[in-house]
C-alpha cells in the first residue's frame, strides 16, 4: 500500500517542521525507454530538495566538513504513486521534522505540474565524526545552533512553502 500521509511524527511543543520547494522539469537524461522517470532518479530529486532546504537552514554539506561532520543516508525510502513523464514540470517539496537526536529526518512529496503526487518518500541521515567516522552521541554544536535557531522561529518562512526553481 503506498503511503500519502507523513512518515514523521510532529509532536505538541516542537517546533514545525520546515519546508521548502524546488521546482524541475524532466530531463532526457532521467528517463527510461518508456519516457518516464527512471525509478533510481526518485532519490536523486528528492536531494535537490533537500539540499536547497539544507543550504536556507545553514546545514551544508561545507559546513558539515568544516566541523568535522558528516551526515550519511541511514535510511530512504521511496512510494510511487504515478510516474513522471519526459519534459514534464514537476515540484519536489523537502519537509525536515524536529527531533531530540543527532539525525535528520526529513520526508518528500513529488507533485506533477497539475497537482498529482507522483511520489513521497523520506530520509533519515545519521550525524558521524569524519575522523573516526563514529556516530554522533550528542547533538554536533552545528545542528545544535540550527535547533536553537528553529526554536527561536528564525525559519518561521520555511514553514510556509518556499519555491525556488532548479
């Protein structure tokens, strides 16, 4: 059964999630021999998202290297619900959810030009030491500011739906 609700929770007394949306259009390069999306891209449209969204909160991948971070893909998941077709205009809407850990956990919709959900899915990235390449047990100061900025409602923009075209 394919899901179109939320994979995450959004819990009483944290703040909303954030939001932000990219707009493309299907390349040559990203179909198969049907002219629709080639399943494996799915993942790769919801990165575009992500890092927009990622890159507005101040959690990039150069900031992560400067503090020593990484922040690897524990999980990912995709649902197809109607495929993509060649040249088509579709939005990709990243959604990352408030949690205690040193993880983000950050959900997808795919919607086709007139508004049809072609795919949800989510990620969830696991915050690491470069050096040792050890998990995080507590929360890097990096995320622990964008938590502290999020509180404050710093993002309060995000939680509306932000477009931006790729």
């Amino acid at each position: 059964m394919r899901r179109k609700h939320h994979y995450f929770g959004w819990e009483r007394g944290t703040p909303p999630p954030l939001e932000l949306t990219v707009t493309r259009t299907l390349r040559f390069s990203e179909v198969d021999a049907l002219a629709i999306a080639w399943h494996g891209n799915y993942l790769r449209f919801f990165e575009d998202a992500h890092t927009e969204l990622m890159r507005a909160i101040g959690l990039d991948y150069k900031q992560y290297f400067e503090q020593g971070l990484g922040a690897p893909i524990a999980q990912a998941h995709v649902d197809y619900h109607c495929p993509l077709r060649l040249d088509e205009s579709f939005t990709v809407t990243a959604r990352l959810f408030w949690n205690e850990g040193a993880r983000l956990n950050v959900e997808y919709e795919i919607h086709t030009a007139d508004g049809m959900l072609a795919a949800t899915g989510y990620t969830v990235q696991m915050f690491v030491e470069l050096a040792t390449r050890q998990p995080c047990l507590t929360i890097p100061p990096l995320l622990a500011e964008c938590q502290r900025r999020w509180r404050e409602q710093e993002f309060a923009e995000l939680s509306a739906t932000r477009t931006s075209e790729l």
